[in-house]
C-alpha cells in the first residue's frame, strides 16, 4: 500500500467484503446432481491423491497419511470459511484495473482469490454433505392415541 493509496482511501473510503465463518449451506434438492457431484468427488480426490503422494519427499506411508490429512485440513476450512468480497469495489472497469486510491478494493481482490482456492474444498464438503442429507434415515412420526379416524 503506497501513499496514494492512503491517501485515497481516507477520502473516499470504499466497502470492503467479509468472511463469514459457519458451517451452513443450502441443501442441493436435485438428487441426480446430488448424485453426479458425489460421483465427480468420489471418482476425483483419490485420482488427486495417486497423483499428488509420488511428488511428497516422503517414505510412502507418511506421505499418504500427510496428504490425506492435509486435504481433511482444507477440505474443513473450505467449509467453514466463506469469504465474501465486495465485487462492487473490486477495481476499475470491472476488476480489470487495479484501483490508484484504494487500497479496500486490493483487499476485496484478496478476498476475491481466497473465494476462488477454497472453492473446491467447498464443493467437495458440500457434495459430502448433501449425499449424507439424501440418504440419512428419517424417524417415523409416532402414531399417539388422539388420532380422531382410530377406532378403540
């Protein structure tokens, strides 16, 4: 942040987004999407991980255990993160500009890209979490003897 920067800000100061921490989302209520996107996960993080342990400079069984651990890390707090920036101050012409007075609008670009890394981990905790919603198993409502078409 230079001068200008300062400056600018402490004359026309602009909104800056948040990152709300919680671990809510709205449940998918198509099931064959529900079922795609678990599909994409299930078929796709393994596939990453084969991938990704040869590259550890680990012996095999550290780096299985490092890199499975690690995306349970992110995973989780893509979840419970969820940054929100201000896209109305995000530069000029449209974010393709950087701002000259502002330093808010560098911070809602960093928001920006912390919205964009944790969006995968987001994708995967909620196609998780939808397919748990899909098939847990509801309780029967309990039939109580007020039942006005019961016969005693």
């Amino acid at each position: 942040m230079d001068f200008m920067e300062r400056w600018g800000e402490s004359v026309d100061p602009g909104k800056i987004g948040t990152i709300d921490i919680s671990a809510e989302h709205e449940t998918c209520r198509c099931r064959l999407l529900v079922l795609l996107r678990f599909l994409a996960v299930i078929i796709g993080v393994p596939i990453a991980w084969y991938k990704i342990v040869p590259h550890v400079p680990l012996p095999m069984f550290q780096a299985i255990v490092l890199v499975i651990g690690g995306t349970l890390v992110y995973v989780a707090l893509s979840y419970l993160l969820n940054p929100a920036p201000d896209l109305d101050n995000i530069g000029i012409a449209g974010g393709l500009i950087d701002h000259p007075w502002r330093y808010s609008d560098d911070i809602n670009r960093k928001l920006l890209l912390a919205q964009c890394v944790l969006g995968p981990g987001r994708f995967i905790a909620e196609s998780v979490f939808d397919m748990h919603v899909l098939f847990e198993k509801r309780p029967e409502p309990e039939a109580d003897g007020d039942d006005p078409q019961s016969v005693e």
